[in-house]
C-alpha cells in the first residue's frame, strides 16, 4: 500500500495504535450500529461551516471502512469548493458534475484509489448551478447504482448554513453525521445545521466533535440529541 505524500493525514499514514486512529474505528462501528434497525449504507456528511473538518472525517471514515474490508465509495458532492481529489492525489478532470449532466454511467467517473477497496467519484469542475444539479433525479440514480456495487457510499457536502446542497444530498442518505469542529463554531450555528438537516427528514446518525484537545488531538462521537440539552 502506498504511503500519501500530502498534506491531508489519513489512517493509512497513522500509526494504528494511535488514539485518534481509534477515534476513526470508533466512529465507523458507532455509525454502523446509530440505527437499530439496519445499518447505514449512504452516509451524508456535513457541517455547519467551512474549516470543520468535515472532509477529512468523511475521508478517514471510508479509509476505516475500506480497511475493514467494505467495499467503499466516497463521493464528492461539494460541488463550490471539491477537496476529496486533492486528499486522493487524483484528477478532478471528470466526476459528479457530468454524471449529472450526462446519461453516462457512474463508473465511467469513478477512480480507484490507493486504499485497497476505497474507490473515489471526485467532484468534477466546478458547475455554475451546483444545487440545481444535485436537485435533478439523477441523484437518486447514483445513489441507487453506487448501491449495486459498494457495500458503503459516503459523501462529503459544503456546510449546511452557507448553501442548501446538503440537505439535498442527506434527504438521499440513510443517514447524516454533523461534524462540528472544537472552537470553530458556535453551539446556536450547530443546533441551526441540525435543525435544516432535519427539516429535510435526514437521519442523524451523531455529531463527530473534531479537533478536541487533550493529550492529543483526538474525534469524539455522541448522540446528536446532546446538542439539544
């Protein structure tokens, strides 16, 4: 397996008795079980706002997920500012926004990464009508296809308060993890994302606390109904 050479630290580059690499194993067997009744298969993740640490949560759990032995797809559905390629070290020449715009199937835009059964559908360039787009029912198809292939999509989203792409894709989702980012935000925004997700009738699997310091830096995973305490 080939070491990342980037800037973007993921749990093939950590060392696996680290605590924030159990962190990450934590919140993908917390996810797993958050519903009762089956678990999550589309997993939608979002924040209130930018620099939360939302897309590397989404990355790291499908590294966690893929190292567990599931056939993984991470889709980059943050069509106003795409990251996931630049994680992956991949080409964003082709992605999300042409599967939408074209009747091309899903697998002519999807990469394969260097996490043995991760496979990554990068954004695409950048659309003039990203809500637009993600509104249309080829959406629903995608996540319909992406099922008869992966055992686990994730997406990674823009922030709930800044643009209504979220929503969109989490009303789509089995469920949502909120990623909310120790000191960059406050309570009042998180509650407001949570509200908007669900507004749409989104499943909110739990809140991922990110950049929490202790010893070390490390991810927390509660219920989200603490936010409302």
């Amino acid at each position: 397996m080939l070491r990342q050479t980037n800037e973007y630290a993921l749990l093939t580059d950590m060392n696996p008795k680290a605590s924030i690499s159990e962190a990450y194993r934590t919140l993908r067997t917390n996810t797993h079980f958050a519903n009762a009744e089956r678990a999550p298969r589309t997993i939608c993740v979002a924040s209130a706002v930018q620099g939360e640490g939302r897309t590397i949560t989404a990355a790291n759990l499908a590294v966690s997920y893929a190292l567990e032995g599931k056939k993984t797809l991470l889709v980059d559905a943050d069509l106003r500012n795409p990251v996931l390629h630049k994680v992956f070290e991949a080409t964003n020449d082709a992605g999300l926004t042409q599967y939408l715009r074209s009747s091309a199937p899903m697998q002519s835009f999807v990469l394969p990464t260097y996490v043995e059964k991760l496979s990554l559908l990068p954004s695409g360039p950048i659309p003039k009508n990203p809500s637009e787009l993600l509104s249309s029912e080829k959406l629903g198809g995608l996540v319909r296809d992406s099922l008869e292939e992966f055992e686990v999509v994730i997406f990674d989203t823009p922030p709930v308060l800044l643009v209504t792409d979220a929503q969109i894709v989490a009303a789509r989702c089995d469920g949502v993890l909120l990623v909310v980012g120790s000191g960059k935000v406050k309570r009042d925004s998180a509650v407001k994302a949570k509200q908007l997700l669900e507004h749409v009738q989104a499943s909110l699997l739990g809140v991922v606390l990110n950049g929490k310091k202790k010893a070390s830096t490390e991810l927390m995973h509660k219920r989200y109904k603490a936010m409302a305490e």
